[in-house]
C-alpha cells in the first residue's frame, strides 16, 4: 500500500514541476514576442475536495491524520484568484506563488534549459496529433 502512495505523489510531483516548468517558458516566449499577457504558476496546497476518492484507502487514513494541513475550497481557491485578478501583480510574470505570496520554487523547476525542452517535447506531440 505504501508503494502506491508513493507512486501516486510521485505522479503528482511530476505532473506539478511540468506546470512549472511550462508555465515559465510560456513566459518567457510571450515576453519575447512582447506580448502584454502575464504566466504565472500557483500552488493552492492541499484542498479538501473529493479528488482522492479514487486513490487507496491508505491516504484516506493519512488524511485523517493530517487533516490540519488541509484547506477548504475557497482558501484552495484563494491563491490562484490572487495570482490572477490581484492589481499589484499587473505585469507579473514567470512567478510561483503559495498562500498568496510568491515563493521561489525548486531548482528544478526554474531550470531554463529543462524548460525548454518539455516546451519542445511538447509542440512535437501536439505536431504529431495535427498530422494524424
């Protein structure tokens, strides 16, 4: 069980430093073609939604013991509202925020050169799909 827990984080990680990662080089694109659109990532934190109904027993129970950690729908909702319709972030872009603040993610995730390359990985596949 333990092993799936671990495996399903790893998924989410993954799939999280993605959007980082795109989030960023779609910034950085938009910035150099001077478009006036801001990219920015969030992190909302742990929401109490129905989204883990599907995953095994176990976070359930890890839920339960960790349920302080947890937040409702409108302050998991809040961060990203703040990121998107706050005045002072008018022309903010390529930033990660967390609880309403931006923080500085991982070095992996403001990797430029990682960046590009899922941004290439990317357009290939979407190619692909045109062509298809």
């Amino acid at each position: 069980m333990i092993q799936i827990v671990i495996r399903t984080r790893k998924h989410m990680v993954q799939s999280k430093l993605a959007n980082i990662l795109h989030a960023n080089e779609l910034s950085r694109n938009l910035q150099e073609e001077g478009a006036n659109i801001t990219v920015n990532s969030v992190h909302p934190g742990l929401i109490m939604t129905n989204l883990y109904r599907h995953t095994d027993p176990i976070v359930g129970l890890l839920k339960i013991f960790s349920y302080f950690l947890w937040k409702n729908i409108p302050q998991g909702a809040a961060t990203t509202c703040y990121a998107a319709l706050h005045p002072q972030l008018k022309g903010v872009t390529g930033k990660y925020f967390v609880d309403c603040n931006e923080f500085t993610p991982s070095n992996l995730a403001r990797n430029e050169v990682l960046a590009k390359k899922l941004w290439d990985f990317s357009n290939e596949l979407v190619d692909l799909g045109r062509r298809n």
